[in-house]
C-alpha cells in the first residue's frame, strides 16, 4: 500500500498534461501512485494518459464514459486509491520539486493527522506570481496539529481541493464527496476542515496554481455561479444532519456569505441582468440559515456581513454588492483628487524652498533606488559622522522601506513635505542609483554618485543595441539625470573608463576606491564571524557562497542556472552552502518555489536578506558567481572564487560586457553541474591555478581600494582637502567644500 494516492482529473489539458504528470512522477519521494481520470475528454488526454501508463506502473488511467465534471471526475478517482493519503491535484498545475517528501516527513512528525494543509503560488500567464493570501496563517501554525474549534482562523485557508492532504480512512469513512457543478470545493473543503479532530500544516510552496489566460470556468461570466448556492446548501444540510458541529454553524455562515459577496458577485462572473436575482438568492439564504443571535467574528474583513446581520430588512441589501462598488468607485476619485491636490501643493512648496540658499552643512544619502540603507553611500555616512560631524546626514527612504532605518539615524520619506524641504537645500548628495527625474539640482550643490561595483555587463549608453537588455529602460532619460552627477567614484581604470563611455555627461572621476569594501581591506573579520554566529555557522565549517545574477534573456530575469539541492548535497562535510539573489530578484515567485524550501529543510541558507553583502562576503570561505560584480568585491578578501559560465554565449549576446570573464576570470571556470560539483570535490577550487587566476584578476581590478575610501571621499568632497601624495592621480576637483565651522539647522 503507497503512502500517497495522487488523483488527477482530466478535460482538456493536453497542453499543460505532461509537464503536470512529470511534477508529480518526478518527486524524490516514489511511494506513491498517480489515479488519473480522464473526463472524457475530446482531445488528446486519453492517448496521454495511456502512454504514461503504459511507461510507468504508478499511474493508472481511469476513463470515464462520459463527461461528468471537475468534482465527480474526483469521486471517480476515490474507489482506486489505496494509498494511506489522498492528495488531489488539477492537471494544468504542478507540484513543485520535493513536495511529497515535505509531506511525509510532516506526517510522520505530526502523528498522522487527518488532514496536512500546505501553500502555493499563483502563476499569472503574463508572467506575474505571488505566494497565497494563507502564507501567514501557515507560517505561524507551528510543527503541531490542531483543531478547528481551537483555532477557527484556519477556516480562511484557500478553498480548494489541491492544498490538502487527506487522511484515506478519514475522508472515505466519513462519506465526503464532491457535489457537481461549480464551487464544488468549498463545501468539502469546511466539512472536512470542521470535522477533523487533528490538522496540520506546512509551511511549503507546493502546488504552482496556473492561472491561464483562458479556459478557467469560474472566471466566465454566466448563470453557472448559480451554483455557489446549491453547494452552500449542501453544506448546512450536512450540518444539520450533525448536531455535534452546531459550534460550526456561525463560522460557517460568515465564510458563505463571504464567498458569495465578495468572490463571486463581481461584474466579471454574475452578469449585469443575473445580478438582481444573485442578490436575491443571498438573501434567501441568509433568512434560510443565519444563526439565532448571529454577530460576525469581530476580526471579520467585511463591513457589510455586519450590515447584514444588524439590519432588520433584509432588501436592504438587495443593491449591496452594487452599492459597495460605487461607494468604492467614488471614494477611490475623491483619493485621487486629494492626491493630486497634495502632489500640486508640494510641488510649490518644493519651488518656494529652492528660493532658499543651499546649506553646506546637509548632506542627503540614498541607496538602492531609495530601499536600502547600506553600500557605499553608509559606508561614507559613517565616515562622515566622524571626520566631518558638522555635516548632517539625512537618509532618503521610500515609506514602505522605513524599517531599513537603523535606529538614530535621521531620514526622509520620498514625497513627504520634509523630503522636499532637504532635497531642496541639502549642498551634498551621495547614491548609488539616479536620484528622481523630479529633483531640481541647484548650482553650487554637489552630486556623488558611487555606482554599484565594477561593471562587467553592459551600462546605460552601451544598452542601445541591446534591445533586450534595455527594455523598460528609457536610456535617454537616464543620461538625463546622469547629467546631474559632479563626481563619479571609481576602484580601477576598467570602471574609470568604463563609466565615462556609457554616461558621456560632465562629470569628474574620483580615484577613491569603494567605500562600501574598506571594511573588507581591512579584514573587519568580526563582522562574518557575528553573522556565521547568528547563522548557527561553525567555525570549522566553510562557506561557500553563491551569488547568481540576473538574465536579461528571460522574462522575470531569473533562471536557475544551477541545481542547488544537487551542489550542496555534493559539498563535503562540514561545508555550508550560502545563496544570496540579487536585489531586484528579492521577491521572485521562484525564491518561495526553491530557495526557501532548501533553507526550510536546511539544505542551505538562503542569505539574500541579509542588509550588508559585505558582512556574508566576510563569511564565506569562497564564492560560487556567474556574472555578478560582486566577484570584484570579494577578490579583496583574497579568498578563492569559481566563475560558472555554462550560459556565457548567451549571456553575453543579450546583455553585453566589457571583457570576457572566461578568459581573464578570478578562479576556475565551470560550465555545467558536473564541472561545479567536480571542482569541490577535486579541489581545485583552491589549488594553485586558482591562486595565480585571483592575483591577476586582483591586480587589475582592485587598484585603488587600500582601506580608506570613505575617508578620501569625506575629505575630498565634504572637507576640500587637497589630495595627497599617497591617493595617487585623482582626478577631480570639488569646488565649495564645507567650512568646518558651519552648522545646520534642524529640520522637522
């Protein structure tokens, strides 16, 4: 007897069939077997099925004479599993990698429960993707089991059959079966819920729920959402015949007529001449079975199911979900008008402030597009704080990145009255990206901009044949605001040369070096030691850090480029194996598809959140990269770096770069998995070549980074001092330095 049984039901899919079949025939975990039941499907399912069956004897094709719907086909699928868990999966989604073994070793660890409940993403077919509204409540159940009556909350898991793994004896012994029509999982979704004595939870990614830009029947506007009230039916009559979930009643009733209002009275599903009779069927039902002494829970999110349950007449809701829409409507053009009154007067209170003289003591600081307080522009705060205190430092935020502000330091939020009040009279601004296009930049002020790293793929003007990798950039306006840059901060002639090519506008080089990596230079090793800690990372251990970049030739620009799970399997023992995105990839559907389910199981350690890459380079023993700047930063520390390239034909077709990385790398160059895994393995990742590969690679690219970058640019630019004989050609003259007398004022 297999521990899963796997129904699948099928009606023309024979599109996505396949790659739905592999997700689930693929898993690590095999014990399982796959009940595929075609719905008599017109297309070429059928054949499909067979083929797969006939390859592989833990799937049996079950076809059914005739079509009998998405909820029956399910039933059909029953009476064939003998597995201990049923788990049910749509044929046009998939699992994702590793799924079932997360699934029995939860099971395992929880006793068997009746019911495991784990997450999944929603995959748009224009390429958008997001985890479950439910990601929440997973993450913070816990490794026990529960019971709905303890934990009622749980009610607002998402509605379907593919999220769940039942328990065989519990779901067939208590009769539970799909009803036809649409809306088919909600009934069988809350009576097993409220009957289970024991439901647990895992907080996995495991089902990639495609939405397709055709074909799913509960988005087609018709009379077939009728049907919703046939299911809810269903489910208070199976109530009724059970006295001993009365305690259920109430929860219930608020989630139906949540699901009625606010999921299926949209103007995309119940059409304009259905709506009347919609709104007349809800409140029969509500008269039918509201509860005695019904009152929504007070965590409820819907006003109206108070409305509803207060009001004395029940046609006072006749128009609801109508009403609702144009209230909205109007509320939303009033939080226009309002928003763009605001936006008016900040602009001429912006223009009254520019009237104003600049003040030489207020520097404003910005890093990562306004998200992140880190990089070079902290590195030079902090220097500043205490080679030039009278100069006041104001951090520039976006509001939803507030929390990015350690604490005591003064900021701003973009767009707020005192963001243009600083901005219009701060003489100093430091970034690492553009400022806004917005921004006026008075004469006598001073722009710095610190880049971020030594360029290898192609920058602004160097983009314009590379319509690929510049889509969605105006490269014109970019120069645009380039144009309003005074000093460029450069670590090397390569990103000297380099940057004045592709922004021809009329700024001036400094020779600083990177501030950001003085901490690096001077092996500030107390700070990788406080993450390793903080990491649970032992000190005998050793780190190895991959850092991917993104690819311009894929929608999204990400791409796994290497089979994580397999390398850090392969790594020796006593090796740790950290993975840290890129920035813009931070929030990519497949981050919670892959790698934060190695992290979860401890495969790895998923460190792209960490707020200093400085301090994870300092605690890695060696880096794994494709074609990531951070390759320049960590030849610094001197430790050993392998550069895998199985795309670089590819690679450098789309995006460009300014020299080949495989014939002048850092360390050994891998081109596949098995290049990878056998260069730990031999190591050679560490071997003499490797070595001489790094001492060259560091000759070149870090020529100006000694340790004191900050420095030099607080005395140049804050300070004026004139350079001295040890910071070699500097090429920059910075005019109006500040007096080291003045003071500023506040602003609040």
């Amino acid at each position: 007897m297999p521990r899963f049984s796997v129904i699948v039901p099928v009606f023309k899919v024979q599109g996505f069939l396949r790659p739905c079949l592999d997700s689930v025939l693929g898993q690590s975990f095999d014990d399982l077997e796959v009940i595929a039941v075609d719905d008599c499907s017109p297309d070429g399912c059928g054949a499909i099925l067979d083929e797969y069956a006939a390859r592989d004897p833990r799937l049996k094709a079950v076809h059914l004479p005739e079509n009998v719907g998405l909820g029956r086909a399910r039933n059909a699928g029953l009476p064939h599993a003998t597995g201990d868990y049923v788990l049910f999966l749509d044929s046009d989604d998939r699992y994702t990698p590793g799924l079932l073994r997360a699934v029995a070793d939860r099971l395992d660890a929880t006793g068997d429960p009746d019911i495991l409940v784990f997450d999944h993403v929603r995959t748009h077919w224009w390429g958008r993707a997001g985890r479950s509204d439910a990601a929440g409540l997973l993450e913070q159940a816990g490794a026990g089991a529960f019971a709905i009556r303890e934990h009622p909350e749980y009610l607002r898991l998402f509605l379907v059959a593919w999220n769940k793994a039942y328990r065989r004896d519990f779901f067939v012994g208590q009769g539970f079966a799909y009803r036809p029509g649409l809306y088919e999982d909600a009934p069988v979704t809350y009576q097993t819920m409220v009957t289970a004595e024991r439901i647990a939870c895992l907080d996995r990614v495991g089902v990639e729920y495609r939405q397709r830009r055709q074909g799913a029947i509960t988005r087609t506007p018709g009379r077939r959402h009728f049907d919703i009230f046939e299911q809810y039916e269903g489910l208070f009559a199976f109530l009724a015949e059970r006295p001993g979930l009365g305690w259920a009643r109430p929860l219930l009733f608020e989630r139906a007529l949540d699901h009625m209002l606010f999921t299926v009275a949209r103007p995309e599903r119940v059409l304009r001449g259905d709506r009347k009779e919609f709104y007349r069927r809800i409140r029969a039902f509500y008269r039918r079975h509201v509860p005695p002494g019904f009152v929504p829970p007070p965590d409820s999110r819907r006003t109206e199911i108070r409305l509803l349950a207060l009001a004395p007449h029940h046609r006072a809701h006749l128009c609801l979900g109508l009403w609702r829409r144009g209230a909205n409507a109007a509320g939303r053009k009033a939080a226009r008008l309002r928003e763009l009154f605001a936006r008016q007067a900040k602009r001429s209170w912006y223009r009254l402030q520019l009237r104003r003289r600049l003040d030489p003591a207020l520097a404003v600081y910005s890093a990562g597009h306004s998200r992140a307080v880190n990089g070079d522009p902290l590195a030079i705060h902090a220097r500043a704080a205490e080679l030039a205190p009278q100069v006041r430092g104001v951090w520039v935020v976006q509001p939803d990145a507030v929390d990015q502000v350690p604490p005591g330091t003064d900021f701003v939020t973009t767009g707020s009255w005192r963001y243009y009040r600083v901005m219009a009279r701060a003489k100093h601004w430091f970034n690492d990206c553009n400022w806004a296009g917005d921004l006026v930049k008075r004469p006598g002020s001073v722009h710095v901009q610190t880049h971020r790293g030594t360029p290898l793929k192609y920058m602004a003007l160097d983009l314009l044949d590379r319509p690929g990798a510049r889509h969605g950039t105006n490269v014109r306006g970019m120069l645009r605001r380039s144009d309003r840059w005074d000093v460029s901060l450069v670590a090397n002639r390569h990103s000297e040369e380099v940057w004045q090519r592709a922004y021809p506008c009329h700024f001036a080089s400094l020779r600083s070096g990177s501030p950001r990596n003085d901490v690096l230079v001077r092996g500030r090793g107390e700070r990788g030691a406080e993450l390793r800690a903080r990491l649970g990372i032992g000190a005998s251990e050793t780190v190895v850090l991959y850092a991917p970049t993104p690819r311009d030739y894929r929608r999204g620009r990400h791409v796994w480029r290497v089979d994580l799970e397999n390398l850090a399997a392969s790594l020796a023992p006593a090796h740790r194996l950290l993975v840290r995105l890129h920035p813009s990839l931070a929030r990519h559907h497949e981050r919670a598809l892959v790698l934060r389910d190695l992290h979860r199981r401890g495969a790895l350690t998923d460190v792209t959140d960490e707020r200093h890459v400085e301090d994870v380079l300092l605690a890695a023993d060696a880096l794994i990269t494709d074609y990531s700047a951070l390759m320049f930063d960590y030849a610094l520390l001197d430790r050993p770096i392998v550069v895998h390239a199985d795309d670089w034909a590819a690679y450098r077709a789309t995006r460009g770069a300014y020299f080949d990385v495989t014939a002048e790398p850092p360390g050994h160059v891998t081109r596949s998995d098995e290049e990878l895994v056998k260069a730990f393995a031999s190591g050679a990742w560490r071997d003499a070549e490797s070595a001489r590969l790094r001492a060259a690679f560091r000759e070149r690219f870090c020529e100006y980074d000694d340790g004191r970058a900050a420095e030099r640019v607080v005395r140049r630019v804050l300070l004026g001092e004139a350079p001295g004989g040890d910071d070699g050609e500097a090429v920059v003259r910075i005019p109006g330095a500040v007096d080291r007398s003045a003071r500023t004022p506040e602003y609040s």
